[in-house]
C-alpha cells in the first residue's frame, strides 16, 4: 500500500478456516462466519457449505456417487476466484443439490456426505 509516508507490504497467511494479517506491526485473525464443512447432526456425515455467495461453475459428483477421501466433489467461484470442495472422508454422495452455473448464497449447502459403512 502505498500512503504519504512511503510504501508498506501486508501480509496474509490461511491457517485451517482462517486467515493470519500482519501490516505495519499489527496482527489480526479473520475468520469466517460458518465454517464449510459441518458434521452432520446425524449418522456421523459431513454438510459442505458455501463459505461465500458464488457461481457454481463444474458438478463432478453425482447423488449417489461412492468417493474417496480428497476426491473433488464441486467447484465454485466467487470474486474471480474457483473454490474446489472435496470429499473430506471415505463415503457416500447423499445430497448434491446444486447444479452448473446456479447462483448460491453464502451459507446454502452444496453437498451432504455419509462415510462409508465399515464391516457388515
């Protein structure tokens, strides 16, 4: 940034859900209103979220889908900038609400997940 008094640099570095500013000597902690991903209140699953209002803009999974730990689910945009949403564990697509180049609000759900059943 440049002021009358010369030119400073900020610095910004994300830890987990939020992120650490530094600038001219002062620290800051900016978090997000709701994190992305809830645990479900039921059965153990996952709810991803969407930590911003955006643009949905690639579906990969499908309601139903088995998917792996990591394994790209959605993505979104928003502020010129494409957000990927991944499988946080071993498990089952239960809900997939959204569709390519719909429009979400911050805080709509984009996926629920259940892990994946172990033993029988």
């Amino acid at each position: 940034m440049r002021t009358p008094e010369g030119t400073h640099s900020a610095v910004a570095v994300r830890d987990g859900e939020r992120v650490l500013v530094s600038y001219l000597g002062r620290q800051w902690v900016v978090e997000t209103k709701q994190r992305r991903v809830r645990a479900a209140a039921a059965g153990g699953g996952a709810e991803l979220y969407a930590p911003m209002p955006g643009q949905v803009v690639e579906v990969i999974a499908r309601e139903g889908d088995k998917v792996a730990r990591g394994a790209k689910l959605l993505v979104i945009e928003a502020m010129k900038t494409q957000q990927t949403f991944t499988a946080p564990f071993d498990g089952l697509v239960k809900r997939l609400p959204v569709a390519k180049g719909q429009q979400v609000a911050e805080g709509a759900l984009l996926a629920l997940l259940e892990p994946e059943a172990t033993g029988a």
